[in-house]
C-alpha cells in the first residue's frame, strides 16, 4: 500500500520472564520507573533526564505523540517487521549513563519485549530508549521513544519541553518527527491543543527536518478503509483534517512554484499495529496487524532518511 503524500498522489514466542530481577538505584524506585527505563527521580522531574546521542551522521525517527497514541505498539510492530526482512534492530546502550541501571536492564529486554504476545500497557514497555536500525550491519538511522507527557499533557499542553528533547531537537541529526493521530482521540480542544503543540515543535526544527502524520488505528475507520492495507486516501485525509483543524494550514507547502505538485511539507501515512484483547487472566493481549501498513511506513522512513 502507497502511502500517501499529500499532494493528491500516492507517492519468539511470549516470554514467560519479561526482565530479569533488577538491582535498583534507590530503594525508592519503583517498578513503573524500571519499566520505563527511569529512575524515580526522573519520573517526578524529567528536567534530571540525561541523554547522549555520540552519532550526529545518521537521521533520528522520532516518535511524536502524547501518551497512550501507540507510539510504543509502533516501535514493537515495526522492529518485528524489520526483524522479520532482515533488518537489526538493537536498542542505543550509549543514549543513556553508564551507570543508569534501569535504562541497561530495559536494553536487556528489549528483545522479549518486542516478541511478547502482551500489549505494551500489560507488559513492560519501552517507554524511553534510543534504537539502532542496520542493514547488511550498516547504520541506517535511530528511533527514539519517549514518554507522551514530555510531549504533550492534555492537562498541561502549554508546558515547556523537558531538556532533554530540547538536546535531541538541538543535534545536528537530520529528524523524521513521526507525528501520530489518531480517529476521535480525546475531545476537540485537546487536539487543537496537540496541533498547538505540534506547530510550537515546527518552530524549533530545521528545515532539512520531516514530518510524517501517522494516522494510527485507520482500522477503528471501517468506512475508510476498502481492503487491508488500502483506504480511501481523499475521505482520510478530509476525516484527519476535520478531527484536528489547522493542521492541514500548518504544513501547507507555501512555495509557489514547488506547491504546484506538493501541496504539504510532509507525508500522511495511515497505520494499524495490530488488534487487542484479553486473555483468561484479564491481561491484555496483542496481535500483530498486517505486514502493509509497515511496509507502507518502512519505505516512507526510508525515503527521508535516504534524502
């Protein structure tokens, strides 16, 4: 399935361990802090979060969103299928402190992680880590999850960006902002709100960034959607712009000559990760969706960091 561009064209088994036993830096930090890979002081302050990105060539993939959008369903979906044709996935050890132990016990799970059958909210969840994407053991880029409210609160959309996402908005990486929507999330002023947001994040990106709007859950859009992994690109588009007004004023391509064939300055890419339910144990379960809509984000990734 093409994704689409906007300018009116198509351009192992579940782990029965999640993560070993882990040796915490305080007494006080709790489970919910070694999931996410933080430490309980960086949870109550993230301006105490420290990052390091030593390589500055590759482009970073950032996925943009606030909590609960998918963004953590994405990642798993996508290293699956990448894993799957013949990519390596592996998550950053240098993104964080040598000696943060919750963020290197999380880099130690990653793996039964990505292949439980749990969904993320059930099960330990990557919340906050940098991975490397490779190919024949080339570097082809990072992608990088981190928590939603340092993104955007509902409950706060006005807050100051934590210091660490000013850092990665600073490195010289070339960006690809995985902006995620989502059919009839939260009420209307909340998404002006996170359009608010996504254009104070506009403001502070380079112009060799991207910007990719991942429709995520296009499958709650049954009239939408014709087949799997085929949508009825104009009357998508119109619902997603109609859900989240000014968004469309927001990436409108406003050079005269190039507007002619690309209406937007980004791509539009509809998504589904997978489909949820609930086991005997009341725990929710995950199932992955279908290879064409990763096969759909993977080559519109690919276009970008490529150039």
């Amino acid at each position: 399935m093409p994704s689409i561009d906007i300018n009116g064209q198509n351009n192992a088994n579940q782990t029965s361990q999640h993560v070993d036993q882990v040796v915490t830096e305080t007494q006080s930090t709790t489970q919910t802090s070694r999931i996410k890979g933080l430490s309980q002081v960086e949870m109550n302050d993230p301006q105490q979060i420290r990052v390091t990105v030593s390589d500055h060539d590759k482009p970073i993939v950032v996925l943009f969103g606030p909590p609960e959008c998918g963004k953590t369903m994405t990642l798993i979906r996508l290293t699956r299928f990448l894993n799957d044709n013949n990519y390596t996935v592996s998550p950053d050890p240098d993104f964080r402190p040598s000696f943060d132990k919750n963020y290197k016990d999380l880099c130690l799970g990653f793996n039964s992680m990505v292949n439980s059958d749990e969904a993320a909210d059930a099960s330990p969840n990557i919340a906050f880590m940098l991975v490397d994407v490779f190919k024949d053991g080339n570097l082809l880029c990072h992608i990088l999850e981190a928590p939603g409210e340092h993104y955007f609160s509902p409950t706060d959309p006005e807050a100051q960006f934590p210091n660490y996402v000013q850092r990665i908005i600073n490195t010289k990486n070339r960006k690809v902002w995985m902006t995620f929507l989502m059919p009839d999330w939260k009420d209307l002023q909340d998404r002006r709100n996170y359009v608010l947001r996504i254009k104070a994040l506009k403001s502070r990106t380079r112009k060799s960034d991207d910007f990719v709007l991942l429709f995520n859950k296009v499958d709650e859009t049954p009239n939408l959607v014709r087949s799997i992994g085929e949508v009825n690109e104009e009357a998508l588009l119109k619902y997603a712009f109609d859900k989240y007004p000014g968004i469309d004023t927001l990436f409108q391509n406003t050079n005269p000559i190039s507007s002619i064939w690309r209406k937007y300055d980004c791509t539009f890419v509809p998504f589904q990760t997978g489909t949820y339910g609930l086991d005997a144990q009341n725990r929710k379960t995950f199932e992955a969706g279908p290879d064409e809509y990763c096969e759909t984000l993977w080559n519109t990734i690919l276009k970008y960091i490529h150039g």
